[in-house]
C-alpha cells in the first residue's frame, strides 16, 4: 500500500482514514500486523473468559439478554446469542475488567478490548471471514492509537485526553471499533466516513473511578464496542454523519480536546506504510499498567534476597501523572478494600511482587478482596510513600517506569529502577508467554480440551471462512438433565 496521506490535500481527515481502511481491506495488512493482531484477538478472548463470573459481567450480561433481540453474535458466556451490539458490549465489558487488556504509548489507550469485540460481533454477524476479522481489527486499532497520538503532547508530557480527566481508551476506542465494524459488514470508504461521524457523537468516557472508586471505568470498553457496532449498522441502514467529523469545528478534536495543540499529523502522517499496531504493549500482569514496573521493582527485590520482615520503609517513585492514578489518595491506596480497587494501588503492585504470585509474576489470584485486606500486605503497604519521581518523569509516557529505594533492617538499602515495561518492544512477551496468560485466563472456566480446541482454532484464525464456529466455543454447554 502507498502512502495516503499525500495528494490528499483536499480531503479531510476522516475521508484519508476512509481511504485507508477500505484499501487495507481489499489489499491485506503487513505480516506482522497481522500476527499481532491475531496475538490481540487470543489476549482479548481469553479476558472475557477470565472475567465472566464477576458480578458486573453477570450484571452487563443480564442488561442486555434482558433486552432481547436477534440473535446474530457471541457473547462470552452466554447461553444463547444476541444482537450484534449487544455482544460487543457484554464482550468488551469483560475484556476491560480485569485492566489486564493491552495499552498503547504515550497515547495512554487500551484499544484492543474496544475494537476486538466490536470487530467479532459484526463479524458473526456478517458472516465475515477470519482473514476479513484480522484486516478490519488491524486498522481498528490503528485508528484508535492515531487518534489517540493526535491528543498527546510532547511538551506537555502526556495525553491532554488523560489530563482533562477523560478516558481516551472508550473515546479513541469507540470510532477504532466503529471503522473494524464498517470493514467486516462491507462498508466502503464513504461508509467508513459515515460510520465515524455517528460513532463520535456516542464516544465518551471520564477516568473519576480510577482515583477514588466505582465501576464504571468496566462499562468504557463495552459502551465503545456497541457503539462501533451500531454506527456502521445505521450507517448500512442510511444514515451519514460529517465529513469533517474528526478536525470541524464542532467536531471530534476540539469538542473533546477544547482547543489545546491538536496534532493532526499524528492521524494521517504515513497512514498505510508505517503501523503502531505491532509496538502495543501486552500487559503480564492484570492491573493498571502504571503499576506494572512497581511490580517488577517487588520481584527484583525478592529476587535478591528482601523478605518482608527486612523492610522498614519503601518508597515507589513514579511519574507524576501516574502518581494520581496509583498513589493518590495514599491513604487509600495503601489499604484497599477489594482486589479491583488493589490494581489501581502503587503500594499493592510493590508489595505483590515482593510477595510473589502466579502467571508470569503475578496473576488474578494475587488480586483478591482477601488479599487486598490480607494483615500482611496490609502492613507492608503502609510502609510505603508513592512520590513522583523526576527520571520517571523524563521517560513518561513512553513507559511507565518506576524507581524504588527500599530501607531495611540493619541499615541497609537496596534500589531497584525498572525503566521499560515488561510487554512491550524493548521487553517483548513471548507466544509461550501469551499462551500462558491465555490458558490461565480461560481454565477457570472452560474445561482444557475447549481450551485446546480454541487455541488451535485462533492459531488458524486468517484461513477461518467464518468466525461463528470459534465463536461457539465460548458458549457454555448446558449441564445434562438429571
């Protein structure tokens, strides 16, 4: 593919994305966007299976099996099928659940378990091919991350989405989900344009729970997910949104981002020859990433030697803009009341690493409600400061580092500083790896030979002529007459 962000001078920004995502359509992906998005589709899958027995996913699902519907699409868990936006939602809810999905920087977006789920149910809805699947996400997710980088600022330090208080994974997410819709139901260009003019005026999301608690933030993915999903069937139905959707004046851009340094180039710049898509950061570990290099500083810590009973004092350095995520209010993050509100915590991250855990260092189990009020941790997460950290600074948010000092008994200190996260391109998972998380993500609920009939039908994803019979996989079996 060329280069379509050139000649194009007379076009807008939406109709340059509309040009681009009908062409990777017709002309495929390159070959490692497309094996990472088939690593992405394995992640995103098994979250949702991880997920299904939280009592939101059971209250999602039960909102929307209670409003009925055709019965065209998946949703995770669910004993019979739903409309197609409806399974998106209930599947993106689960994959946002766990804050185990995957993150782009320094855009500070999550745009998998938006764009993934909208993608697979449009998809059984469709009919669409595997190979139409992979296409249509992996332009769904450039678009997300491209909209996303137009918010960032360089000098700033970091995304104006975050700063303003708004979650730019559901907003970005939304319209990344809304152009994966439109490709796999047979949208063209224009219909991709149309497509982004309804999907913005539903893209929404405020980041509030994140510092002080609530649920909501699970709901983002599966609101975005709907969303893309039902703009590309009412545009499929006729109706058309505004070709300047995204740069207008009362568009995409300045309605969220209310005149602050828009970098539009970030959008459409190489838009076809250079992809973001394969440099998305996994996530090891099922919490906020900011808290990630706080679990790897607690690991290295047990890995030299530091037992519990050693620690007098540890301080977590981490950028500022983190800071108010993970360690504001420090009272509250250092005692949790529940395992969701633990992976949101600084001092927690620190102290399960040190502790030690399951999966690739620390798993769902090590974030429980018992853990999260476990007398020990509790003990040791008082023992920690959560201060901003200016080499942390300097590094954000590219990565999210962390530095610790840690004082110990005797007199001793010990210092740890994890500069770049476990998951992305300097430190790359492994498909071993992956195909670790993903089969401790889905034993708990599918028994192993479903487990291994899903990851040889995902290894084969590209060459599926539908994604229905994957999906079937993921619908429980009823439970035998007695």
């Amino acid at each position: 593919m060329g280069d379509l962000s050139t000649g194009s001078a007379e076009r807008t920004l939406a109709q340059r994305v509309g040009r681009f995502a009908a062409t990777a359509a017709r002309d495929g992906v390159p070959e490692d966007v497309a094996r990472s998005v088939v690593q992405r589709v394995v992640d995103v899958l098994g979250l949702c299976v991880a997920a299904r027995s939280l009592p939101t996913s059971e209250a999602a699902i039960s909102h929307a099996v209670d409003a009925g519907g055709a019965e065209r699409a998946t949703a995770v868990g669910v004993g019979r099928r739903l409309p197609a936006p409806a399974a998106a939602f209930v599947n993106g809810v689960l994959a946002h659940s766990l804050d185990y999905d995957d993150t782009h920087l320094p855009s500070v977006l999550h745009p998998s378990a938006n764009v993934v789920p909208a993608a697979l149910a449009a998809a059984e809805d469709a009919g669409a091919s595997g190979e139409e699947v992979v296409r249509a996400v992996a332009v769904g997710l450039e678009v997300a991350v491209r909209l996303g980088m137009a918010g960032y600022d360089e000098k700033l330090g970091n995304s104006v989405f975050f700063e303003h208080g708004q979650h730019a994974t559901s907003i970005c997410g939304a319209m990344g989900a809304a152009v994966a819709s439109s490709l796999v139901l047979g949208l063209d260009e224009e219909g991709v344009v149309h497509a982004l003019g309804l999907a913005a005026s539903r893209a929404s999301g405020i980041l509030e729970a994140n510092r002080t608690g609530g649920t909501v933030k699970r709901l983002h993915c599966g609101w975005a997910a709907e969303s893309g999903v039902s703009a590309a069937q009412l545009v499929r139905r006729g109706f058309t949104g505004p070709p300047s959707v995204l740069e207008g004046r009362f568009g995409f851009f300045e309605s969220w981002l209310h005149g602050s340094r828009i970098d539009y180039d970030a959008v459409s710049a190489d838009l076809g020859t250079s992809w973001a898509v394969p440099d998305i950061f996994f996530k090891p570990y099922p919490a906020n990433h900011f808290t990630h290099a706080a679990v790897d500083a607690g690991i290295e810590l047990r890995e030299r030697g530091v037992r519990p009973a050693d620690v007098v004092r540890l301080q977590l350095g981490v950028p500022g803009a983190a800071l108010r995520t993970i360690g504001q209010p420090i009272e509250v993050k250092r005692a949790p009341d529940t395992g969701y509100q633990a992976q949101f915590s600084g001092p927690y991250a620190l102290v399960a690493g040190l502790l030690g855990g399951g999966g690739l260092g620390v798993a769902l189990g090590d974030y429980t409600d018992e853990l999260a009020t476990d007398p020990l941790r509790r003990t040791l997460m008082a023992k920690v400061d959560v201060v901003t950290d200016p080499d942390c600074d300097d590094i954000f948010p590219h990565q999210f580092p962390a530095k610790v000092v840690a004082e110990l008994t005797g007199g001793r200190t010990e210092e740890v500083a994890i500069l770049a996260n476990r998951g992305g391109p300097q430190r790359p998972l492994s498909d071993e790896e992956l195909a670790v998380k993903f089969r401790e993500n889905a034993s708990g609920e599918l028994a192993a030979p479903v487990v291994a009939e899903i990851e040889a039908r995902l290894r084969e994803l590209r060459s599926l002529s539908s994604v229905n019979d994957l999906m079937s996989l993921f619908v429980p079996t009823p439970a035998p007459r007695a």
